[in-house]
C-alpha cells in the first residue's frame, strides 16, 4: 500500500521512523473485525455502485459477443445494437441481469480487491518484497478465487442479459430452470475462462493502477487525492480491457452454451477460442470490444475513485 499523502510526507522527512509507521500501519491493516469488516465493504460497495452505472453496456457488450455464432458476417455496432434493443424490446431491457450482477458486485468486488491487499502483504512477509511480480501474482489469485465463488451469479446474470422476455424471467426462475434442464454442475459453465478472465482483469487493474501511482508520486507533484486516482485509474481501465476482452468473450460464449441432444457447441475455453478464430476469424476475438473498453474504462475508473474515498472515511489508508 502506499500510504495517504500525510504518511508520505512523514516518510520523506521522518526518514526511518515514517517508513516504521508505515510498516506498522500494513501490520494492522487486520487488527480488529470492524477494520477487516471496513476493508472488504469499500471494495464491494465500490464495485456495486460503479456496476450499476455501467451495467446497460454491460448487456450491449453480452449482445454483441453472441452476434452471428459460427458465421463470419457484418457486425452490429454499439450503437446499432441499442437503437434496436430500446426500440423491440424497451429501455428496462437494458438492466437485465442486475439483480445477480449486483449481488455478485458486492461479493465479488468486496473479494476481489479486498484480497488483493493481504495477498500482497503476505508475499511481503514471506518473500521480503512488494515488486510489480508481487502485485500481479496477488491480483490474479484474489481474481480467480472471487471469480470460483462467484460464478453461478455471473451464469445468471448473462442469460437473463440475453432474455427478451422481461415477464417470465427473473433470477430465481432462471436459476430454477437452469438447475433442473442442465444440473447444478450448469452454474459452474464457462468457469475457466471466468477465473482466466478475472485473474488477468484484476493483475492488470491493480497491478497497473498500484505501480501507476507510484511512478506519477515519485516522477510527478502529484500526491494521494483524485487527480491521482483518476490517471491512474484510466491508465488501469485500457491495459485491462485490451488483456481481457477476448478471454471475456469466450467466458461468455460458454456461459450462454445451453445442453441439448444436438451437444455442446464448445467442448472448453480453448476449443471455443479455437473455432471461433477458425470460423469467424480473429476480429471475433474482439467481438464487443469497444463496448467492452466502454464499460470497464468507465468502471475502473469509478471504483477506484469511490473505493479510496470510502478507504478514506473509514479509516484505512489509500491502496
């Protein structure tokens, strides 16, 4: 962690006994249930509220990752696609799925960035370093371990993104019939390239919005306060989207593969990316790329503000 902006000065000038008090700040960043229950709420709270900004291009990005399966053709664009949602289907269609992604925002969020913290402390303790290796390691292991957890909400969440009909649908009827069509072992589809796709958005995010920080403190007049978490947090939202949007599509492509007597379509991750480089070639990789990059950029950038503000009132210092 690196400390607000007091602590910095104190380490400048303290030299020693800043960089103790630091040190003894990362020692008791689990003191007390209310100071880990604080850690972990930020992160969730965080990630549900910039969720829920975004969550319309969330279901455009869902829409346009499934357009012409197995065809090579011409592409709806984003803003094609949403003309044509509003007008068939109506504007509610486009917060389909947000009852389970929010659910999964605050269980996810609140794991996904609040492990990444302890991880990276540990590592610390046990290698005796922090470097970008430490940081990436630790992303990817709160990422994919959220991601496990979480996945069945994440199935629900897409489907119902992909459901035209508002009235006879819902998460726990979806989930109803999902269970009792495919099995419960349904919930877990697509769970590889989700724990792929979480591990490579949440290194690249935290890794890059960490060691953003710390290279504009140390090279720029910039200290702790939103200009810094907003340039930062920008720089996190495009490296992470040009990582993880192909890797975000075929999570969805299986996440969306229904059993039927016919087979799968995709037997895993790798056969799917297979044929779909195979059969519509790789530009389909990138499938909903711009509104991938309009979402995640956006949300990055939102939880990251919102999570050092709330990091801010509750007592713990900035990540």
């Amino acid at each position: 962690m690196s400390g607000n902006s007091s602590s910095d000065n104190s380490a400048l000038s303290g030299g020693g006994g800043g960089a103790a008090k630091n040190d003894e700040k990362k020692k008791n960043w689990s003191t007390s249930p209310s100071t880990l229950f604080n850690h972990f709420a930020t992160s969730g709270l965080s990630v549900a509220i910039a969720t829920s900004i975004t969550h319309p291009l969330d279901v455009l990005k869902v829409r346009l990752q499934m357009q012409l399966v197995g065809q090579k053709g011409p592409l709806s664009g984003m803003g094609q696609l949403f003309l044509s949602v509003v007008k068939n289907e109506g504007p509610k269609s486009l917060y389909l799925g947000l009852t389970p992604a929010l659910t999964r925002s605050v269980v996810y969020g609140g794991l996904r960035l609040g492990l990444y913290e302890p991880s990276k402390h540990a590592c610390d303790l046990a290698f005796g370093s922090s470097n970008v290796l430490v940081k990436i390691a630790s992303g990817m292991f709160a990422g994919a371990f959220a991601t496990a957890l979480t996945n069945p909400m994440e199935v629900l969440k897409v489907r119902l993104q992909m459901s035209s009909d508002m009235g006879k649908s819902g998460p726990i009827v979806e989930l109803r019939r999902t269970i009792s069509e495919e099995g419960i072992k349904a919930l877990w589809k697509g769970v590889g390239p989700a724990m792929a796709r979480a591990a490579a958005l949440t290194a690249s995010q935290l890794a890059t919005y960490d060691e953003t920080k710390q290279i504009l403190v140390k090279w720029t007049s910039l200290r702790e306060g939103f200009h810094l978490h907003l340039i930062s947090s920008t720089v996190a939202g495009i490296l992470s989207t040009l990582i993880t949007a192909p890797v975000d599509m075929v999570k969805t492509r299986l996440m969306l593969q229904r059993e039927s007597k016919g087979g799968r379509i995709y037997k895993n991750g790798f056969n799917c990316a297979y044929q779909v480089l195979l059969k519509e070639g790789p530009r389909a990789l990138y499938k909903g790329g711009f509104t991938i990059f309009a979402r995640l950029g956006p949300q990055t950038t939102i939880t990251f503000i919102l999570c050092e503000e709330l990091r801010k009132h509750s007592g713990l210092d900035a990540i």
